[in-house]
C-alpha cells in the first residue's frame, strides 16, 4: 500500500536557472499537493507530459527526495520519519538505470542483497528462482559491460527484486528498450500484481498503460489532473481513443 | 554497510584501468625511469666532459711561462691542444663557433712582469653555455698558480709558514642524516602530496561523477543504507587510493635506488637504509593518512557537484597545481617547522617529512601538524557530507 497525501515539492532556483528558464521566481514547484492511493494486488498508472512531476513524485515515494509538504505512507511505515524503513519494502526500478559496468550479475546482486540485509539462504533461494524465471544463468558471470541491452535489463530486474519488496516503483521502465527488452519489464509488472505487490509505474506510452493499468492519475506542471480506475477513465472518455482523451485534459489544464 | 559499500567500491575500482595506471602503474615507474635517464644523461655528460679534448687558443709570445706550463701539465687533468691567435678578437668569434672551448689572453707586460716579479696579468675567455669549460680552465690555472707561487716563495727565500697567518678547518657538525633531510628531503613530501592527489583523482571522479552519469547512483540511494555511509564508504576507497599511490611511488623510488643502483655512492646508501626504518615508515603515514583525506575531502565535493566526468576534471586538475605549490616549500633551505608553519596545512606535512628524515622532529611540532590536519580533513570530510546529502547535487 502507497498512500501519499497533499505532496509538494518546492525546488530553489540558482541565478542560472532562473535565467535558463527566463523566470523571476526564486523557486519553482515540481510536486503541487499531489494525493494518491495505491493499493495491493493492482498497477496504479502516474500518466504525464515531460516534466509533468512524476519522476520526481516517485523520487520522494522512494525516499530519494524530501517533501516540502505532506505525507507519505508506505506499507504503513511514515516514509518522512523513517525512510531506511520504507525503503527495505520498496523496488525500484527506471528506464535510465545504469548497472556497474565492471561488475559481474553476480556481483551486482550479491552487493544489492548485503544492501538490503538479505541472509545468505533467501539470497540463495531468491538468486537461482530469478535466474531462472530471466534466464540469466548463462551470462552471470559476465562483465556487465559486455552484456546486450536485454541482459542488463534482466539484472536491473534482478536487482530491483532480490529483497522480495512489497511495493515496486518503475519510473519510465520501458522508456529506450526495444519491444522484446520491453516485454520482460511489462512481464514483471504483472507477475508483481499477480504476487499482490503494489505497483505504481509512470509513462507517457498510452499503449502500455491500457495493457497494464487497474487505476490511473495523471499528473500535468505537479498538479493532479485525474485520479481514479482506469474502467472510470475509459468510461468518462470525450475523444475517440485514450492517447487523445490524454491529449484532451493536459490541453484543457493549460 | 560501510564496509559493503567500501569492497564494491574497491573491487570496482581495482578494475579501472584508467585507475589503475595513475594509482599504480605510472608512481612505480615514473621514478626509474626518470632516475635512470638523470643518471644516464649526466654520466655520460661527465665521462665525455672528463674525456673530451679542450682546445685552448692562445694569444701571447711563445716562450710565455702559462703556455709551458699548461703543456707540462699531466695527461689526467684531461687532453688539451693550444691554438694561436694574434689577437682576441678572432679567438672570441672561434670560442662563440666552438672551434676553441677556452681563450687565453696575455698582456705584452706579462713575461715582464712575472720577470719582476710583479703580478702578471691573463685575461681569459669562455662560453658560458658550454658547461664546464670554465671549471677547466680554472683547475688548470690554478695549478699554474700554485706553481708559480711556490716558485716566486724560493726566489725569495722565503718561509711560507710565515706567508700562512691563518690556518682554518671547517667542521661541519650536523649528521649525514640530517644534511638528507634538510637539503634533498624535500623530495619525498613532494612525491607523497603530488601521487597521493593524482591517486585520489580518478577514483573520486569515478566513484561520484561517474556513478551520478551512468545513473547507477539513483538505485544506491533507494537502498537502505544512510547517505553517509555511501559517503563514508566510497570516501574509504578514495583515500585507500591515495595512500596506494604515494606508497606504489616510494616503492618506484626504492626500486631506483636498490635495484637499479642510481645511489653509486655507498656511505651515502647505508645513510638512506638507516633513515627508512619502520618508525620512520609509521611516522610517515601517521602524516600521511589526513592528508590523504583531506585530498579526498577537498576533491568529493567537486565530484558530488560535477554533472560530467570532464567537468569535475576540469576543476580539479587545476586544483592540482594549488595543492601541490605547497609542497615546493620542501625545496627552500631555511624553511622550519615552527609554531606558524606547523599550522599551515600541507607546508606543514612537507617541513614534519623533512625533519622526521633529519630526525630532528620535535614531537610537539609533530602533534600540531597532525592536529591540524585532522581539524582540516574533517571539516573537508563534513562539506563532503553536506554537498553528498544535496539532494540537487547527487542526481542529474
């Protein structure tokens, strides 16, 4: 369960900011009072723009960033007052993550188990079940820097479930990978929804979300545009397909 | 965790070949290999110096007495072949092509004076960009000199204890150690600062800027472990590099000196073995280890604030220059460690290296010094931890 309530996130601008984004303001809001509920056993789907604030919404679900305001609740755990806590339950995964490159798989995820504090036997246990399921075990002794775009897509999914979280956070998962590496994260997704994780994924793909989604927010300049089940969503559409039903409400924000 | 972080971070590095050549490869070898071109190059600048026939013009009378006596000079001063000029000015325009090394000029007085037992005056010419001509010359008329002189004494009948009103002997009283230290410790401080900054370089640029752009630092962040013992941790791998270089550069030296026997002199290498004892050693890095993280300190901010790998080289390289200035303090004789040097961070660790090599280090001085460093190093390891714990700065 994710539950996050009236969420800011103010950034301070410095001079060249302000002058790149040819502004007076001395501070600009990515995140404005954004509330949302995510619940077990369903992928809850943040849709928006470039810029629209959802990387930086799940940055602070995944304690990376600090709110300015609000709160935020990750499987009960006060994720502001306690964020090693939170993040013990929390996977996370984005489409621009990088792997140590003169590492083995191996290597990455024993180091991401000691992380987490994982005993030796549910490292073991979790290793051979995931190597199997990725059909890794050919390439784990490899150099990551050596392996095709798919293997290393295959180890950052290793290494983002290794520690068996409760919530799984994808930022863009899918965003530079062909259809094929693409295929093993939209895979993962429902296997984590099928095991009764909470899944909160953001994109701007409206393909993927229909594929995937049971509920849905979209996020436009850090302010909620929508909030509800993708059913709701589709039941309510004006335009004749979802990409333009999106198009619509971000046009109509602005 | 700190550890954890601290053995990835290692192995991690230890597979950096960029690394690994600044860190390892270039401190070993840069001193044989320089070492072993000096001693090349002046040795043969001796020997050929030593063997090489000098031409000497000469413009005077025949018969002139420094004339004979140079040709009955022995074989050993080195060989030598008189050439003769009618006057100065062909002989200057031959000393500045090079067809003579040495010109000698005699006054027409010359023999007559030397006659009357006046004094006799030549005037000689030399190039002084041909090192060592001048040297020459002066043996050579020197031991002319001595020789005339103990003539003139037996004309004259004179004793030449009473031409002796002063007798002096010069003693010097400082140890062998100590002349080391004061006058080529220098050295080691040097090499010390310059390879320990170059060996905490890549690894902090690697460890921070790398990690933030190839946005592996992302996925270490939502782990559980605290933002400072990622710091501490990749902080460990950065000193441990500097200390590996500065040490892979004494060894280099030590290599120079053992192996490839550039110290010929042997009082002056059973001098070196005495000095490098293991007190001395521990001294050494008891010195060493702030400075190192006071290195990394100053350097992980940088890295941390950087967005490119060529941008944090770009600041700290030049930083490079700051840094090691301080070392070349170790070259000045003159320079001491007292109460205000003591307190100077870095000078202060080049001035306590050169005394600990004397062995005149003053132990309170030495605690100062340390004292310092270590106040220096931690408020650097602190704005580490401040620039670390940004969260604009940690993220691209």
């Amino acid at each position: 369960m994710i539950e996050i309530t009236d969420l800011r996130k103010e950034f301070v601008l410095s001079k060249q900011q302000r002058k790149e984004l040819n502004t007076t303001d001395k501070i600009a809001v990515a995140v404005d009072n954004v509330s949302l509920k995510c619940t077990p056993g369903r992928v809850f789907s943040l849709l928006g723009p470039n810029g629209a604030g959802k990387t930086t919404t799940l940055r602070m679900m995944s304690t990376i960033f600090k709110p300015t305001s609000g709160s935020i609740n990750i499987t009960g755990i006060d994720a502001i007052a306690n964020p090693a806590e939170a993040r013990r339950k929390i996977g996370f995964l984005t489409g621009s993550t990088g792997l140590y490159a003169r590492l083995t798989p191996n290597e990455v995820i024993k180091y991401f188990a000691d992380l987490y504090g994982i005993s030796k036997s549910d490292f073991e246990e979790r290793k051979e079940r995931l190597y199997t399921l990725l059909d890794m075990h050919h390439f784990q002794g490899k150099r990551i820097g050596k392996l095709s775009t798919g293997m290393k897509q295959k180890v950052s999914i290793c290494r983002t479930m290794i520690h068996d979280p409760e919530v799984v956070i994808f930022d863009e998962p899918t965003s530079g990978l062909d259809v094929i590496t693409a295929e093993n994260i939209i895979q993962l997704i429902r296997d984590c929804k099928d095991q009764g994780k909470t899944v909160i994924f953001s994109s701007h793909i409206m393909s993927e979300v229909d594929l995937l989604c049971d509920d849905l927010a979209i996020i436009h300049n850090g302010k909620m545009l929508f909030d509800g089940t993708m059913d709701s969503f589709k039941s309510n559409m004006q335009a004749e397909n979802l990409t333009a039903e999106f198009i619509r409400i971000i046009k109509e924000s602005n | 965790m700190i550890f954890t972080i601290f053995k990835k971070e290692l192995k991690d590095t230890l597979r950096d070949r960029r690394t690994l050549m600044m860190m390892l490869v270039i401190p070993i070898l840069v001193f044989p290999i320089i070492m072993n071109i000096f001693v090349g190059v002046s040795a043969t600048f001796s020997e050929e110096a030593a063997t090489k026939k000098v031409k000497i013009g000469f413009v005077g009378d025949k018969d002139n007495y420094v004339l004979k006596q140079l040709k009955s000079l022995p074989k050993e001063m080195g060989k030598k072949e008189i050439v003769f000029y009618r006057d100065s000015v062909q002989l200057k325009k031959d000393l500045k092509l090079d067809s003579i090394q040495i010109g000698m000029y005699s006054e027409k007085q010359f023999s007559s004076n030397l006659e009357s037992q006046k004094p006799a005056k030549l005037i000689v010419f030399y190039n002084a960009t041909d090192v060592g001509m001048k040297d020459r010359a002066e043996i050579y008329l020197n031991t002319i000199e001595d020789i005339a002189r103990q003539e003139r004494i037996l004309d004259l009948k004179l004793d030449e204890a009473k031409l002796t009103p002063l007798v002096t002997e010069y003693s010097n009283v400082a140890s062998s150690e100590e002349m080391i230290g004061k006058l080529a410790g220098g050295i080691l401080p040097y090499i010390f600062i310059a390879f320990g900054f170059l060996g905490c370089m890549y690894p902090a640029i690697d460890l921070f800027t790398g990690e933030k752009e190839r946005g592996t630092i992302e996925t270490l962040l939502t782990t559980p472990v605290a933002r400072w013992q990622i710091l501490f941790g990749k902080m460990g791998v950065v000193v441990l590099s500097g200390l590996l270089a500065s040490t892979a550069a004494l060894l280099g030296l030590s290599l120079s000196i053992e192996v490839l026997d550039v110290v010929e002199n042997a009082e002056l290498l059973a001098i070196i073995h005495g000095i490098l004892s293991v007190k001395f050693i521990l001294l050494l890095y008891a010195l060493l280890v702030p400075l190192t993280v006071f290195f990394a300190g100053v350097m992980i901010p940088i890295a941390v604030y950087a967005k490119s790998f060529k941008e944090a080289q770009s600041i700290i390289t030049p930083l490079n220059i700051v840094m090691v200035l301080p070392a070349m303090v170790g070259f000045f004789p003159g320079i001491e460690l007292n109460l205000t040097t003591a307190c100077i961070p870095v000078v202060n660790i080049v001035l306590a290296t050169k005394d600990l090599i004397a062995g005149t280090l003053d132990m309170g001085l030495l605690a100062i010094s340390f004292g310092v460093m270590f106040v220096i190093a931690t408020l650097a390891v602190f704005v580490s931890y401040k620039q670390f714990d940004k969260e604009t700065n940690i993220l691209i």
